[in-house]
C-alpha cells in the first residue's frame, strides 16, 4: 500500500504540470508544441476534458477549425458546463459559417456564466456576419454595460446601424470608437468610408490620414484615399498612395488599373501603358484593360497596337458595341474605309438589339452594349479587381464542372454517357448532326473551322431545328444576344422540347458570366473563398437562365442535367444551399454523375462543411475526375 499512495500522487502531479506547461506555451502562441505535450496527457488520460479543451484551442491557433471543433466537442461531452469550451466552439463554428450552431453554443456559455462579457462579444460578431443585425446590436449593447470603452465593440455597432440604414447612429458609434482609443486605426478607416461614400470628400480625407498614421501599412485607407484625391484632381498625391499600396502588395491588381487611369488623364501616357501591362498579366481576360489599352495606343498614334487591343476586347466580348464604334476609328486613320463601316453597321445593329432587349426587359443591363457607359472609371478598393492574385503560379485555380449543353465538336467521338436518357437519345437522333453533341465538356474545334461552320449553319436556319443549330454555333463564336434570340425563336416553334430551353439557359448564363465579370479577375472558385463581396454598380441576375431550367425540367422531370445546370447556376448566384439539393437531385437520378459528386463537394467547402465536401469528392474521384484528389490534398484535414 504504501508503495502505491507516491506512485499516485507523483501521477496527479504530472497531469497538472503538463496541463500548466501547456497553457503557458499557448500563451506564447507555441501551438504545436502545446499540441505535442496534451497528446502526452490524453495517451494516459483519455477523460482530460481540460486537456482536450487546450488542444482544441491550440487547433484553433493553428487554424485547423474542424480539429479543433472535435476536440472542444470531445470536451463538451466530458463536461457538459464546461463554459470556455462552450465559447471556443461558438468562436470555431462561427469561423466555419456554422452560424446556427455558433450562437447556441455561444448562448450555452452565457447561461452558464452571464457574468462574462466574452460570449456577448463573439455571438454579437456571429449576428454581425449572419446579418442579424437587430440581434448583433442587443449584444453589443450589453457587452457597453460591462465596459464602454472598447473601441472595436462601437465599430460593431456601427458597422451593424449602417446595415440597418442609419447612418447618423453609425457616424456616432465611429466617433466614440475613436474617442475611446484616438490610436485605433480601424475607427478612423470606417469614420472616413463612411464620409466618402456620402460624398464629404475632405472629411474622409481628414479620416483617411489619422488611420494611415495610426498604421502606414494598412492597405484600405491607403487605396481609398487615393481615390478621394482623385475625386478632389490632387492626382500627384493620389499617384503616391497608389505607389505606397503598390510596394505593400504588388498584387493589388486595382490599384495598377485606378493608376493607369491617373496617367492617362495627366497625359503620361507611357506610364499608362505600363501599368495597363501590369493589369493584363495578372488579369489576362479582363475587358477593360484591353479596351482602356487601346484607347491610350490610339492616343499616341499607335494604330496597330490599338487596333490588336479593341480587336482582343470584341474577341473576349463580341457584344462591345464601343469596341466596334472605336475600331472603327482606328480603321479610319489607316485608311480601312470599308473595315470601319462594317464595325459601324455591327456596332449600330448590337445597340438596337440592346435597345430592343431593354424595351422587352428593362432590368437587363449590359454595359458593354450601352454606349453611354464609361470604361475609365477608377475601381474600388471591394472590387475583386482590387483583390490579391489568389493562387500560386503553379496552382490550378478550382472553378465549378462546367454545365451541360448541345455543343460544336471537330470530329464525331462517342460522348461518355453517365446514364440512359431515352429522350436525350431520341432527340440527338432527331438532330443528326455529327459536329454536334451533347456534353460539359468544351469545344475542339479552332477558331477557322468554327467560323466555317456557323456560315453553314446560318444558310440552314429557317425551321426551328435549323434555328437551333445555328444558335448553338452562335453561341460558339460568342454571339450571344444573336444565340439567345435564334434560341427563342425555335422555342415559339417547339415550346415542348426541353433541349431547346437547356441551351438558351447555358447561353443566357455565358452571356451574364461575361457581363458580370467587368471587375473580376477570375472566375468563382475555392481558392477566392467563393466569396461574393464585390460590390457592382450594377447587379447581374441569372434569374431568366434559371427560368429556362425550371421550364425544361416540367418537361422533362427525369432529366439529371437539368437539375445538375440550375445547381451550378444557384452556386454562381450564391444560393448555396440550393444549388447543393439541386446537386443531390442530380445524383438521386443518375448516381454515376462524377460532374454532381465534384461540384457538390465544392459547395460544401465553401458552406464550411469540408469533411463532407472531401467525402463526395473522393467519390468524384473514384468516378473519373482526376483533379479531385488534389482539391482533397488541399482541404483534407488529418
């Protein structure tokens, strides 16, 4: 007996010094090494909730927010009024947009100990990003009655009276954030925003340089008050801001393009240039760069330059009726007399087909067909334009399969079928066109022979199927509007083929995809957080592609691709979680549809639940699409 009391105690004594070894190591933000001593615990002593509770902080730390939410929940279990654990949890639940779960968690710790401001904090943050923000602020009010002189708490509110339209609440919450702590950068940045977007120039002005001295290294207060500057003609001292944001982030690609702009507009056009190069190469397809390019070669005289720019922003838009309009005029200071009245009589034939369209459906807007629109307008420091380059050289970007529909191939190639459609058989015998087939996959055909073929295809178009392979050559050569109208008028003939609705909703969505893209520097991926924060003028809606899909799926309810379109187009308008039951539906109806598993497990990543994600793309994979196994590699948890 007396033997065994020391063993005992010396055990009891281990315990509690690894669990205060532990705490001081993530008190100094040594995360993995605290990890590796709370193994050594929990390999003796598998009911440690303390232990499990310091890993799953430690996980935290180290931003694996699924290992640390099973630790936390391990020692929730253990020790069901376990309140810190309740709190952190809330905290990892609310980062992975949990949001449901995060407050419940968060609300557990509060009952437990409604003494301490804490919880009131992060589920006012979690209210906050969950746009509860009623909710957000009865939080915040209370965390004021802890302590009123936290300066990020009356940010918050603010932040959470703007969303609610009350700007005058909002000015006041920023001011008493900056009078709490006069070096808190963050309460001058939103006071100056604020100010900015009402238009007082001078006060944001004033706001922008105390938050840019209270940290010169902020990029935000530093791109936006260049683009007061700009606003007030002080282009010297917005060029510098543009500059210092530059050698902070040299992928800010926005600020490249606002000082391009600043360039032309003082007339250094070389400079212009330059920069217009620097946004090209991190943006190879963005519009406005080439168009914008062209007009300062014009400028300078250099006509085959800018005939090479407008001619690559008609090829990556062909709708740019102001692309035509000033191709036009580049042909006609080279003497191409015949050329430029042929981009006149298409340009003037897009701007009535706009017109036209607009008559019919007055919320369609495309800026490239409105001639009244301006291309140099300086970009925000929101816009995705603005953003940092988001892969790594050697990193594939993760985008979305690509949705299905009737398409021009070089040479007649079985297409893999993932089940039996009887109708889709029915209907490409019905077509008989060897050049043409139903996938997702793209075209092989080079730019010459596609061309060729849509000659072809415009003798046919007088019955509706002639008009309808005519309208997918169209689509092929990037005509749009043109695609979409042949589309319709086959639809007036036919109004019960379903395949006739499935590619008017693809070409209707590649028409939008292009429209809203004007600021974007890639396409929605994982790897850009799937994030939809840009913030443009105007807001783009694939509610008629949708409507398209919804008609051909009451005429044809069996169809698996349809669902598996309308689900990638839900995904794009940021309707997650319908986008993830038309995936399912999908799958429900043909369970070997690889596209389905891969892009549902996309969306699941991007709705947090990654393990769930990882597990459809494993299927994704055991199907066929390769690049699944990398996605895993790079969201897997272990």
């Amino acid at each position: 007996m007396l033997s065994f009391v020391p063993e005992r105690c010396e055990a009891q004594y281990n315990k509690r010094y690894i669990a205060w070894a532990s705490r001081n190591l993530l008190a100094a933000d040594n995360y993995k090494e605290a990890i590796d001593i709370l193994n050594v615990l929990l390999r003796s002593d598998k009911e440690s909730y303390e232990a499990y509770y310091l890993r799953g902080y430690a996980k935290l730390g180290l931003g694996d927010l699924l290992g640390a939410e099973q630790d936390l929940t391990r020692a929730i279990d253990i020790n069901p009024v376990y309140t810190e654990a309740f709190h952190y949890r809330g905290i990892v639940r609310s980062e992975l947009g949990n949001y449901e779960d995060a407050i419940s968690d968060l609300t557990a710790a509060i009952d437990l100990r409604p003494d301490l401001p804490n919880s009131y904090y992060s589920r006012g943050v979690t209210h906050l990003r969950n746009k509860q923000f009623v909710k957000s602020l009865v939080d915040f009010d209370m965390i004021l009655r802890f302590t009123d002189k936290d300066a990020q708490t009356h940010i918050n509110r603010g932040v959470a009276l703007l969303n609610l339209r009350d700007t005058l609440g909002a000015h006041g919450c920023f001011d008493k954030a900056i009078r709490t702590n006069r070096n808190y950068t963050e309460g001058y940045n939103q006071k100056a925003m604020l100010l900015m977007q009402q238009g007082d120039n001078q006060g944001a002005l004033e706001n922008f340089d105390m938050a840019i001295k209270c940290d010169s290294t902020y990029l935000q207060p530093l791109f936006n008050r260049a683009l007061v500057y700009c606003e007030l003609e002080r282009y010297d001292e917005a060029l510098a801001d543009f500059d210092k944001v530059i050698e902070l982030d040299n992928y800010v690609v926005g600020a490249y393009f606002d000082r391009a702009i600043v360039y032309s507009i003082t007339g250094d056009y070389q400079k212009a240039l330059e920069n217009y190069d620097e946004v090209l190469r991190h943006a190879p397809d963005n519009v406005k760069g080439y168009y914008n390019r062209a007009g300062v070669y014009l400028q300078l005289g250099r006509f085959a330059e800018s005939l090479g720019d407008y001619s690559k922003a008609i090829e990556l838009y062909p709708d740019f009726a102001n692309a035509y309009l000033n191709r036009a005029l580049v042909k006609e200071r080279i003497h191409d007399i015949a050329g430029a009245n042929h981009d006149r009589a298409i340009a003037t034939r897009k701007i009535e087909e706009y017109e036209a369209r607009l008559d019919e459906n007055p919320e369609e807007f495309s800026i490239y067909a409105d001639t009244s629109s301006r291309f140099n307008q300086l970009v925000s420091f929101e816009s995705k334009l603005a953003g940092r380059k988001l892969t790594d050289q050697n990193e594939k970007p993760i985008t979305l399969r690509p949705m299905f529909r009737f398409v021009l191939v070089a040479e007649p190639n079985p297409t893999q079928r993932h089940y039996y459609a009887e109708r889709l058989v029915a209907f490409e015998g019905e077509v008989a066109d060897t050049n043409i087939v139903f996938t997702n996959n793209p075209t092989t055909l080079v730019a010459d022979s596609m061309q060729l073929l849509d000659r072809g295809y415009e003798k046919g178009a007088y019955e509706w199927l002639g008009k309808f392979k005519y309208g997918i050559s169209q689509l092929g050569v990037r005509q749009y509007t043109s695609s979409v109208n042949l589309f319709t008028e086959a639809i007036l003939d036919n109004p019960n083929n379903p395949f006739l609705y499935i590619n008017r909703a693809v070409a209707r969505a590649e028409m939008i995809d292009f429209i809203s893209s004007i600021n974007r520097t890639d396409r929605i991926s994982i790897d850009s957080d799937m994030v939809l924060q840009h913030n443009p003028t105007h807001t783009y809606s694939y509610d008629e592609a949708i409507a398209d899909l919804n008609s051909a799926a009451r005429l044809y309810p069996e169809l698996a691709y349809i669902y598996f379109n309308r689900a990638n187009l839900y995904a794009l308008a940021g309707d997650m979680p319908a986008a993830y039951d038309d995936y399912t539906r999908a799958i429900e109806l043909a369970p070997e549809l690889a596209d389905a598993y891969f892009n549902r497990g996309l969306v699941q990543i991007y709705m947090k639940d990654t393990r769930k994600g990882c597990i459809d793309l494993s299927k994704a994979g055991e199907l066929g699409i390769k690049e699944a196994y990398d996605v895993i590699k790079r969201y897997s948890t272990n």
